[in-house]
C-alpha cells in the first residue's frame, strides 16, 4: 500500500479512537449537561510580542455532543474506505 495512504489510513483511525473515547466519556456522564473547553494560545502586539491564551467554553446536552461525534467518527471512516478504494483501483490500474 502506498506510504502516503497507509499513513492517511493511520491518522484517520489515531482520530476515531479518540473520538470514541470521548464518545464513552460522554456517555459515561451522570448528567445531561456536557461542558466542551477549548484552549488556545494567539501572540498578540508588535513591538513586544506576547502569547495569549483564550478560553471558549461550549455548553450542550449529551444527546447533541453524542450526535455530533457520530457523526465526526462515521465520516472518518468513510474517508479511510475512499482511501482504501484509491489504493485498490490505483493496484488494478498498475497492473
């Protein structure tokens, strides 16, 4: 199989394993209410740089987080099918 596949196809699984561990955290969840922080670090000014970091948090049900990584893990696994369909044909196409 081609490095830059296999290496794709690697990448894309690394991702649906978390996203199913995150998936099982939620789930897992006494309560209905999920909190999602996000963290980010920008620099800001000119003449003396500075590295800032901003908090977001996110506030949504268990049923909305769940359906959206669902949805974030069944598209990955479609795209590691494409990859695996580009290397079939690219091997019948060779041949």
């Amino acid at each position: 199989m081609n490095e830059k596949i296999s290496n794709t196809i690697a990448l894309k699984q690394q991702i649906i394993n978390e996203l199913e561990k995150l998936s099982l955290d939620v789930e897992e969840s006494v309560t209905n209410d999920i909190r999602f922080r996000i963290e980010t670090k920008h620099w800001y000014g000119y003449s003396e740089p500075f590295l800032k970091k901003d908090r977001h948090i996110l506030d949504v049900s268990k049923d909305t987080m769940q359906s959206i990584l669902s949805s974030a893990i069944e598209k990955e696994k479609e795209r590691i099918e494409k990859l695996i369909d580009m290397e079939i044909q690219k091997r019948i196409g060779g041949k």
